[in-house]
C-alpha cells in the first residue's frame, strides 16, 4: 500500500478519468447492442427451453434494455481491466507489452468462467430447478427475472475466474505474498466449498466438485503468480 500512499490525489484523479472513460464507452457499446438483443434473446432461450411469462406491459421493453446494459458490461471488462492495469502500472513496474499480457490473461479468465458457466452451471442448475414443479406447482418465470438470473450467474463465475489476476495485482502492489497465500489455504478451501455449493444450484458432488476444483486450481496458479510477482 506504500507505493499508492505518496500521492493519493493524483491516484483519485487517475481513478476519476478511468471511470469517465469507462462509463462513457460502457453507453456507447450499450447501444450498439440494442441491435443485438433479439438474437441474444433467442439464445438465452434455448437454456431453459420454455416460454416466460410477461408480468407488466413495460416488461418486455426493459427486459430489452436490460439486456442491452448487461451485455456492455460484459463486453467492456476487457477495456476495465486496462484500466485498472493502467492505474497501477504508474505505481509499480508494469509497463509496455506487460499491460497488454495482463489484459489479455485477464479477457481469457473472465470469458472462460462465462462459458464454463453457460455451458456447465446454467443448463444443470436450471434442469434441477425445473424438477420440482409437480401438478399444483407448474413454473411460471418472468423474463426479466430469468435475465437477472442468467447475467448474474455469468457475471460472477466471470469475476471469480480473475482470481489468479487478482491474486497477481494485489501481490505487485505488496498486499499479500505466497507466505500469506500458503497459510490461509486451508481457510480458501473452506471458503470455495461453502461458496460452490451456494453457487452449484444441484446437490449432487460431481456438479459440486466441477465448481470447486477449478475454482482451487485458479487459487494455485494465483500463489505461482504472487511468487514472481
């Protein structure tokens, strides 16, 4: 934390610009994706594969947009994470084809927990969910909830993925070291089962252990990167 304490100010104006320049780039992509959201729609349909249910006569409408805003935020984590890299790299040693790699890691883990999440999580946590509805309980799902759901899912497990980024910065910037990495191992794989089988909708070990293992994987190769660091 030395290496941000000498100049607070400038750090806060550098933070003020990168949020600026996100959010005004953040609405640019937003609208370009209004042009998008009916295909996207017919793809985030084929996960649960039944018809969902319009509440309100705005629904539709903000559902569209809503899934717009959610796409952009999905799409600019690439652009935050330079961002971010961008901030720090005045600070530290980061520089040049460095913040480049670091971006590009960063795109490659946060797409990769999206996918695994659409392809493994979503289509078993939704299936599982969906066998509860008897003959008096027939599921009746809203669009804009089920688009909560879904983005919300994505953007977690995308976030979660970062974890050896994460655990990279904050081990340049002098917060943590393998060390202290290596004593709270125990506590991680307590904290990565409780939070996996929160996050795992089905009580089964097998989909349990698909959340856990890569999840403590992303934690090993956090240590190896706080090790070079």
């Amino acid at each position: 934390m030395e290496l941000f304490s000498e100049n607070r100010l400038a750090l806060l104006r550098d933070i003020r610009k990168s949020l600026i320049r996100t959010m005004i780039i953040c609405g640019l992509i937003f609208f370009v994706m209004l042009f998008f959201v009916e295909n996207i729609m017919k793809v985030l349909k084929d996960i649960i594969n039944m018809k969902l249910i319009l509440y309100s006569l705005p629904e539709a409408f903000m559902s569209y947009l809503k899934v717009a805003f959610l796409l952009a935020l999905l799409i600019i984590v690439p652009y935050v994470i330079f961002e971010i890299t961008r901030v720090i790299s005045k600070y530290t040693t980061i520089r040049g084809k460095k913040i480049y790699l670091i971006v590009f890691i960063g795109t490659i883990l946060f797409y990769g927990g999206c996918f695994f999440c659409y392809k493994v999580v979503l289509p078993s946590g939704i299936k599982f969910l969906l066998q509860y509805q008897t003959d008096y309980l027939k599921p009746m799902i809203s669009l804009s909830a089920y688009i909560s759901f879904v983005f919300t899912f994505l953007l977690v497990f995308g976030i979660m993925f970062e974890l050896p980024l994460i655990m990279g910065m904050l081990g340049k910037i002098g917060i943590i070291n393998t060390k202290f990495l290596n004593k709270q191992r125990r506590f991680f794989i307590l904290l990565n089962s409780i939070i996996s089988a929160i996050l795992t909708p089905t009580p089964d070990v097998i989909n349990l252990l698909l959340m856990m293992v890569p999840m403590q994987i992303l934690y090993e190769i956090g240590v190896f990167v706080v090790y070079f660091t």
